[in-house]
C-alpha cells in the first residue's frame, strides 16, 4: 500500500473535531482509522434520548395501548429491531464503507439507487420531523416563534454536517451525558406530579395496540439501518464485530426505550393535554423557574441536533452514492458537498413548515409506512453479507458497473420487490389497510412478513446462482486486500470520493 500524504493527518491533528471531513463514499484506508467500539455507544445513546423517541413512545398510549403493555412492546420493539441495526453497524469496520455503497453487492452498482432513492426520502421526513419539533423548542427559547426556530434550527444543522465525522461522534458524546441528566430530571418530576403504580394499574391487554407499540418501536430502529454503518466505518479493521455490534445495541436499545417510556408515561399522566402540546408539556413538567425552562427547551433542541445532523450526513452519503452509480466522482469538493446538504436541509426544511400542524398523526403513518421499504432492504442485505458473502466484499467491484457485481443484480431486485409487495396485505395506516388486517384484530406485522419473507427468497435466489455459476459465494478479496487494492491508482479500483 502506497503511503498517504501526511498534510490530511495533520489536518486533522490540528483542528480537532473542527476539521472538515475530506472523505466522502471512498473507502476508509487502515492509516486514517481511529476509536474503539465504544463510541457507538454514546453516539447512539445521545441519538436516542431526544424528543421524537418521546413522541414515538407517546404513540403508542395515544393509539390505544395501556401504559403497561405499551412499555413491553416498546421493548421488544427496541430489541428485535435493534439487532438488524446493530448487525449493520458491525460491517462498517470490516468494510470501511458507508452503509448503503455495501447495497451494491446485492443490486448492482445502480442497481442499489432503488433502494437508495426510497432512503433520501427517509432522511428529509426524519429530517422534518425532528426540526418541527426541535423547532418549537428554539421558538420559545428566542420567543422568534415556531417558523423562525425551525429556519434556525436546520441551518445550525447543515452547518454541524457539513464538517462530518468527527464532530458527529463529539456531538453523541455531549449528547449522550446531557440529555441523560435531563432526562433523569424530569422522570423524577414527572413521578413527582403523578403516581407510577397508578399510571401502570391499567393491565387490559389489546393485540392490534401492542403489536403497534411493537411495530413503533421496530421501525424506529430499522430505520437507522440504511446509514448505521456510517458511523463505524472510521473504527480500526482489528476492532471486534461482537463490540461493534453489543455497543451499538446497547445505546440504541437503551436511550430509545428510554425515551419512549418517559414518553408513554408522559401521555398516560397528561391525558389529551399531551397531543399538539408535547414541547410545552414536557418543559411545563420542570417547574415555573425561568432557568430551568430555558435550560429544557435548550436540551430539547440539542437532543434534536444530534439525530438531525445523523440524518443530514446520511442524506449527503446516500444522494453521492446514487449519482455515483451512474457518472464516475473521483472527488467530492467541499463546495459540491455543501450543496448536496444545503439541498437536503431545504427539502426538510420546507416539508416541515407544511406539515408542523399535523405532525402527530403524519408521523405515526410515515414510522409504519417507512418500515414496509425498509425492512426487506435489511434483510437482502445482512442474508448477502452474513450468510451469502461470508463478510467479504471485493470493494473496488463495488465502484464498477462492469465489474463483478455489475450495473443491476435481479436476484436481490425480485427479493426486495416481492418483500415489499408482500407486506401490504398486513399493512395498517391511515390511508391504506390490507385485507389480512381485518382478521387480525387490526394487528399490523407486516415488518415481521417484510424480514421473513425477502430474507428466505434472496437467499434460495443468490445461493442458486452462486452455484450456476461455479463460483463459492465468499468468493473474492479479503477485506485487507481488497483496502490494498482500493487505494492503487488504476481506474477499476478508483472509488469515488
């Protein structure tokens, strides 16, 4: 391997966290990795202890569930869907990649803009839904007002992505420590105000609302899966896949049932004061002291940045990598990569001017319907690099429509079409119920037929053709040679950056 020129290092070295990041979709060379498996952790605890996992915990009592049943679904939500996630999280130090570049081993180097095209349309809504909420907080903290707090809040936003990793994980550990004592604040005022074994005395069980709270809670974790990767990709090859992946479980699982249990709980104690009201409400729980108040609305806004800017970067990876398919990018300069987030941060911005009267009820719907898409990707894509693959991918291929994964891989397209078609039968939204719902009891499980389903054909579908072919599926380079070879100067190897 040809040494680096040490002006990127030293760069780094001298402006901290502030340096802006100069990597984009190429891979991460071993020289340039650093941290340890624990890093995952408070990135993705600060992620999680923010006020839409409040909400989407909220959900699931304002849909139906007691407050007890709620927090078991929640749980088993958090976990089952924490696991797909934290698996993808392990491939970032094994491949030094973005997420979603490891989709074109599955459906070819364009092949992977389907799925892709289906994820920027997930970050701007997450995008939106955190700024509206986030947004409020800001417009009571700068009394500017909710439109004017949400303008703020994005453009601090773009600004903290468009420097990337670095201040990213430095975020999640600010986060992480903050929002906890904030979050322990007001769980002790909010058992202060109302009585624990009351809110839980309620123990009427109901199948559709739980599997709800279950299905809530799931998507919220699955959807992480397209860009989770992201963040562990600068993680040294010798570190553990079983760290990465236990770290990353653990501040997922952990700050997400956190929040949403503070924010079932919240609900059942407010009743209908709770809906249209869940800023105020929750800083209305710290007491009349203007410091405190201040300081809350604060957090809140913080708590928001840090999943916002995760959604940003993502959005920036995933819109590269689309364009990348289809024209070779040897470099991103950091005007073009200043566009492609300011354009990110536009489109989230204006979605959630639009819809910030009716956030609530558009948010529950866009959770579940988001999930339909996003599970089958998940499960052609871990069934390909756990099972298929065996954990290796021949990465400068993966630059190359004329290479070995080519330009469109039917076998992981027909999985992911027939995942998808197959779940609306089982599908429950305000705008579309499939006919199994009904015999049900209105349960929704159409994530669980979206995991089975396109995991079981892929694998029948890529195991037939690896054999067609004469070629073992684990096939191909090892993850060392196949770094070695990304960083030689020939044009088949060249990654985009």
């Amino acid at each position: 391997m040809q040494p680096r020129a040490p002006p990127e290092r030293t760069a780094i070295g001298r402006h901290g966290i502030l340096a802006i990041e100069r990597r984009s979709i190429d891979v991460v060379p071993d020289d340039e990795r650093h941290g340890t498996a624990f890093s995952q952790f408070t990135l993705w605890l600060g992620a999680n202890l923010q006020i839409t996992a409040v909400v989407t915990g909220a959900l699931a009592v304002v849909f139906g569930a007691t407050a007890l049943w709620a927090l078991v679904g929640l749980l088993l939500g958090n976990l089952l869907g924490g696991a797909v996630m934290a698996l993808h999280s392990a491939q970032g130090p094994k491949l030094g990649l973005p997420q979603m570049i490891s989709s074109r081993a599955q459906f070819g180097v364009r092949g992977a803009v389907v799925p892709l095209l289906l994820v920027i349309l997930m970050y701007i809504g997450f995008f939106a839904s955190g700024t509206v909420l986030a947004g409020q907080a800001v417009g009571e903290l700068t009394h500017l007002g909710d439109t004017a707090g949400i303008v703020i809040f994005a453009l601090v936003t773009g600004v903290t992505a468009a420097v990337g990793y670095r201040l990213i994980h430095a975020l999640g550990r600010v986060a992480s420590v903050v929002c906890a004592v904030a979050f322990l604040y007001l769980g002790a005022r909010l058992l202060h105000r109302a009585d624990l074994g009351a809110l839980l005395h309620d123990r009427s069980f109901a199948l559709p609302v739980f599997l709800l709270a279950v299905s809530l809670a799931a998507s919220w974790q699955l959807a992480f899966g397209p860009y989770v990767a992201d963040y562990s990709r600068y993680l040294p090859r010798s570190t553990s896949g079983r760290a990465t992946f236990w770290w990353t479980l653990g501040g997922s699982v952990l700050g997400a049932q956190w929040s949403m249990t503070f924010g079932a709980l919240a609900a059942t104690a407010a009743g209908g004061a709770f809906v249209g009201h869940e800023v105020t409400y929750i800083v209305g729980l710290g007491g009349d002291a203007a410091l405190i108040t201040a300081a809350l609305y604060f957090v809140i806004a913080f708590g928001k940045l840090t999943i916002n800017v995760l959604n940003t970067y993502g959005g920036f990876m995933s819109m590269v990598t689309s364009i990348g398919g289809f024209r070779e990018q040897r470099t991103i300069t950091p005007r073009a990569r200043a566009a492609y987030i300011a354009g990110i941060m536009v489109a989230g911005t204006a979605v959630a001017l639009l819809g910030k009267d009716s956030f609530l009820s558009s948010f529950k719907d866009f959770l579940l319907f988001l999930l339909t898409f996003f599970t089958p990707w998940s499960a052609v894509n871990l069934v390909d690099f756990y099972l298929i693959s065996k954990e290796r991918y021949d990465i400068p291929a993966l630059s190359d429509p004329a290479g070995r994964y080519g330009a469109w891989r039917a076998p992981a397209l027909i999985a992911y079409g027939v995942g998808v078609l197959a779940q609306f039968p089982f599908l429950a939204t305000s705008f579309y119920t499939g006919p199994v719902v009904g015999p049900l009891g209105g349960a929704d499980i159409s994530w669980i037929v979206g995991l089975i389903v396109p995991a079981a054909l892929y694998w029948l579908l890529a195991r037939g053709g690896a054999a067609a072919d004469g070629a073992a599926p684990e096939d191909g380079p090892t993850p060392e040679e196949a770094a070695s070879s990304a960083a030689s100067p020939s044009r088949s190897s060249a990654a985009p950056r």
